[in-house]
C-alpha cells in the first residue's frame, strides 16, 4: 500500500530530469502492455506496410510515408484557405470585378467536386503504393509459418491491420479541410455541409481503396498467383495513370461538370467520383437537391456496398491462393526469350561489343523488373509521366449535352519532351537506388572499388546505353502512336522530322546530363548517410521539366520551318552529347585515380580529396 501511495505522488508532471535510484525504486519495474497474439500480428503486419524495401531500401520508409501522409492534407487545407476570397470578395478587386458575396451555385458545386475528387486519387494511389504487401509474401510463410499461430488469426490480423491502414491514411488526406472550410465559405446550414461534405470524402476514398483491393482480389482469385503477375505491373501503371490523370484533369472536369450534370449526360454514371458528388449535394441540399443527385448518390452507395463485399467474398480466395502458391513454389521456366536473341546479337555486334559493357547490360535487363523496389518505381514514374501527356495533349469540349474530346497540337509538341523526361528520370532514380547488393561482390571483386578507368568507362557507358536506347524508343514510338490523333499541321514530313529529331535529341541530352555525375554500376549504389530532402526533390522536378518541355515545343516550331533548323539542331545535339561526353570521362578519371577503399571502409576522405 506504500508503494502504490508514493507511485501516486510520483507523477509524470513532477520527474525531474535525472531520478536517483530511491525514486527509481519506488517507481518499480517498467512494464510492458500484455497484448494478445491478434494485436502483434496486426502491429507487425502495419509495421510492414511502413518499413518495407518497397518504401525505402534502408528500412527507413516509415519517415518517408508519415511524410507524405502529412503532405496528402496539405493540398485540401491550402483549397480551403484559398476559398476565403472567392466567398467574401472585396469590392472592387481585382480591378473591374463585380462580384459580391458568395459564387454561384455551380461554382460552388465544382469546389465540392476537388475534395471528393482529391479523396478518391489520394487513398487510390496509396492503395496502389502498397498492393504487394496486402498479401504474405515469402516471409511471412516461412517464418510466422514455423510458429505456433492459428493461420486463422494470422489472416485477420492482416486484414485488421489493411483496415487501418486505409482508415488512416483516409484520415490524413481530409481531416484537415474541414477545420477551415465552414470559416471559408459560411454555408447556411453548417451541420448538413459538414455532414455531407465528411461522409462525401469519406465514401469516395473508401470506394477508390475498396475497389483496388477487390479487382487485385478478384483477379489473384481467379487465375492465380503465376498469371496475375505476367500484367500486375502493366495494371498497376494503368491504375496511376489514371488516378493521377483524374486529378490533373480537375480543371477541365470543373468546366463541363455543370453542362453534364444539367444535361443528364449518360457519361455521369459510369464515373464513380460523380457518385460521391450526388451524395455531397444530397446531404449537403436536402429536399431541394436536383433529381440527378439523389440518382448518383443512391448508385454511389450501391457501388460502395458491391465493392466491399466483392473485396470481403474475394480477399480470402486470394489469400488462400497466394499461401498455397508460396507453399508449392513456382514451377521452373525457361529464362532465354527467343524473340530478344537476334536483338541482342545485333547489339553485341554493334554497341554492346565489350565484354564489360555486356555484363553490365544484361545485368539490368536481369534486375530492373525482378525486385519490387525497381518495378514501383516504373510504375509511379511511368504512371505519373502518361497522365501529364494525356493531360497535356487532350482537350475536352461539351457541345449539345454531348462530351467531345481532340488532341492539341502544341500538347503533341511537348509530348516528346514529357515522355523522355520520364523515362529518363524514372530509370535513373531506379539506378541509383540503394537496396539491391547481390551483385555488388561481383563488380568490386573483379574491378575493385573504384574501378580502373578502362573498367569504369564500360560499366558506365553501358547503363547510360541502355537508358538511351529505352528512352529513345519509348519516345519514338510515342512518336508515332500520337500521329494516330495529331492534326493535319503535324503530319508533314518536316514536322514529322522535327518530333523525331527533338525526341532523340532530347533522350541523348538528358541521358548524359541525368547520368554524368553517376560513378556506379546500376543497382549496386549504397544508401546514403543522408536523408533524402522531398521538398529539394520536387523543387528540382518543378525546375527541369518545365525547361524541358517548353524546349520540346519551341525547337520543334523552330525546326519546321526550314531544313537548315534541322541541320543546325542536329549539331547542336551532337555538340552537346560530345561536350558532356568529355566531362564524363574526366570525372570518371579522377574518380578511378582515388585510392581503393576497403570492404566498409568510409569513403568521406575520399570525397574530400585527402589521403591517408
């Protein structure tokens, strides 16, 4: 009874900093929470989600991804607070505007469209991120398997913790709007806009979450674990294609949604974030909401109720499915592709002919699509790349309640410049990322650490070979794909040769620039000391692409104009690559002249010139 007295009078309020050992004492030992073998399932299984090599190689990803929980409410917040002017106007500003008080309906109706539209991208794309780990993988079947778990229990604790994760993310894309919003815009009736606005955003990102993991379910279900992966990476790329090109496309959405809605377009029906925008106006108008609302809201609770029971009937199919699959193993398969053989021989006979630059090519035709980590980023990168060019080539028009749709030809123009930029850049972040290093040993052991000159010039060469190559064909089939809808300005054989001669050029330039401080063999790089700067990274994205495409749409004009453009731009990009070439290979020489290092041995003397 003592004890317990003085354990009260020890309060966390008054521990000073430093306790002697009596107040250690009378405190008693530190005890761990009992939890049941169900809660450090679904802890484990949510502690996955976050550090995983999908995340992060280093086993840091759980910085990463509550970063960008974060980062997912930020742009709802920062809509919100922009929304204060446009519901209470000053007189008179900007100079020559008239309005006073609040927007018009319509207009207020296309805000609630962004949050709804926000919530059904975001937790789509989350979900999309972490598809590979709403299943056990190898890991989970070998070593939870060897303990003495109910597989049952195993089960639910991934499904509890999959719940959660959705729940919570679902939670950080939202939670922050609607502290703002009724200040911003002062709806009349505060309850029903709260209400329809929470349950709107709420139903449309639980729909976008649900639906993934039920098609991912249904698909996995049906035709098993070694089909589902010969277009899982094709059908995740479509799915954030998409979801991306969905928000991107805000802007045109807004201006035909109040045309759709009043002209009952057949369209409205078949897209679900237009559901979710009937249950918003519903909740949020009452008995004074048009016709067409109380349709979309109905079908957008209908749709969210078939989709959780599609994904609570499939989910445990799959599941089942990809244990047994695990358990068995896949069968053995051939690894030689008849249809690359005469490729590669040509290769070999032309560019690839070393047999340094060999290895090192097929090295990255062996890992980039065999580790999670790689295949993600082709993905995310080639997913987001798509969208902008579909975005930037794609103009949507409603003419007599029917929604038409024509490509641009500037849009065509910096198509070109899009699709390299991507490219490139989503290989060379794969590259250079850390997470892979089987075949480190091979390179260090026979070349050491640095390379020799001769050596590192090969390896080197070779990865930005394959990039270029990939990028430019790619690019030049983007190319051609696109003449399909390019208007009769752009079919000329002058501005057919102007986009192919950009899109080289452009692949040549970027592949060198992107790769000319690049002093490893892909996949091989180790982590850095330092965390990686998410507000630098975008800077650099905001920075180079716009330069990228604006000189994709003004060189190609430039070119169509004459023959002589053409010539001129053909030396400018063969001037370029040799200037860059140069530059490589001093920087390899010095970087080969430094003193080899040791296995673990700190290479930060190194980079600051110094010797010991």
């Amino acid at each position: 009874m003592a004890d317990d007295f003085q354990r009260l009078l020890v309060t966390r309020d008054t521990l000073p900093a430093v306790l002697s050992l009596n107040v250690q004492a009378a405190m008693g030992p530190v005890r761990e929470p009992e939890r049941s073998q169900f809660v450090l399932l679904m802890r484990h299984f949510l502690e996955r989600f976050f550090n995983h090599e999908t995340a992060s190689a280093d086993g840091d990803g759980k910085t990463l991804l509550v970063q960008l929980a974060f980062a997912a409410g930020l742009p709802g917040f920062m809509v919100a607070l922009y929304l204060f002017p446009v519901y209470h106007p000053f007189p008179g500003w900007p100079p020559g505007s008239t309005a006073d008080g609040p927007p018009p309906y319509w207009v207020q109706l296309n805000h609630h469209f962004f949050f709804v539209l926000y919530s059904f991208v975001v937790l789509g794309l989350i979900t999309v991120f972490e598809w590979d780990l709403f299943f056990p993988d190898q890991l989970d079947v070998f070593v939870l398997g060897t303990l003495p778990l109910a597989q049952r229990r195993v089960f639910f604790g991934r499904a509890a913790a999959i719940g959660i994760f959705i729940v919570g993310f679902l939670f950080d894309a939202n939670f922050l709007a609607p502290l703002v919003l009724p200040s911003s815009t002062e709806p009349p009736h505060i309850a029903g806009f709260l209400a329809g606005h929470l349950a709107a955003v709420a139903a449309s990102g639980l729909f976008a979450a649900a639906f993934i993991v039920a098609l991912q379910s249904t698909l996995l279900a049906m035709l098993g674990e070694r089909f589902f992966r010969k277009f899982s990476l094709g059908l995740q790329g479509a799915a954030v294609t998409l979801l991306v090109m969905l928000l991107l496309l805000f802007p045109v959405l807004s201006g035909v949604t109040p045309a759709l809605l009043e002209s009952h377009n057949g369209a409205l029906l078949w897209f679900p974030p237009f559901w979710f925008l009937g249950m918003y106006q519903t909740l949020l108008d009452g008995s004074s909401a048009l016709p067409i609302f109380r349709e979309l809201s109905g079908m957008g609770c209908t749709a969210l109720l078939a989709m959780a029971a599609m994904g609570v009937v499939a989910y445990p199919l799959a599941y089942i499915r990809r244990v047994n699959f695990l358990l068995e193993g896949a069968p053995p398969r051939s690894r030689r592709n008849g249809l690359i053989m005469p490729f590669n021989r040509l290769l070999h006979a032309g560019m690839v002919r070393g047999p340094i630059r060999r290895a090192v090519f097929h090295f990255i035709n062996q890992t980039l699509f065999r580790v999670p980590r790689y295949r993600i980023y082709l993905v995310l990168y080639g997913g987001v790349g798509l969208s902008v060019l579909i975005v930037t080539v794609l103009r949507l028009t409603v003419s007599n309640g029917q929604l038409h749709a024509e490509a641009s030809a500037d849009g065509i123009r910096v198509a070109v410049g899009i699709v390299a930029f991507w490219v490139t850049t989503g290989l060379r972040t794969a590259f250079v990322s850390s997470g892979n290093q089987r075949g480190n040993w091979i390179f260090r052991s026979t070349h050491g650490k640095p390379a020799h000159f001769i050596a590192a010039i090969d390896e080197l060469v070779a990865a930005k070979l394959w990039v270029l190559l990939c990028g430019m064909t790619i690019t030049e089939g983007a190319v051609g794909a696109l003449r399909l809808v390019a208007p009769a300005e752009l079919l000329g054989l002058q501005s057919t040769a102007a986009q192919l001669l950009v899109g080289a050029g452009i692949c040549v330039i970027l592949s060198d620039a992107f790769f000319a401080n690049v002093m490893m063999v892909p996949f091989t790089g180790e982590a850095a000391g330092e965390k990686p700067n998410i507000a630098f990274t975008l800077l650099k994205f905001f920075t180079f692409f716009p330069a990228v495409t604006s000189a994709s749409l003004f060189s190609e004009r430039w070119i169509e104009k004459s023959w002589q453009h053409f010539g001129v731009a053909a030396i400018v990009v063969v001037v370029a690559h040799l200037w860059f070439r140069h530059r490589h290979r001093e920087q390899v020489r010095i970087h080969s002249a430094q003193a080899e290092l040791e296995e673990g041995e700190d290479d930060f003397p190194m980079r600051l010139g110094l010797r010991y």
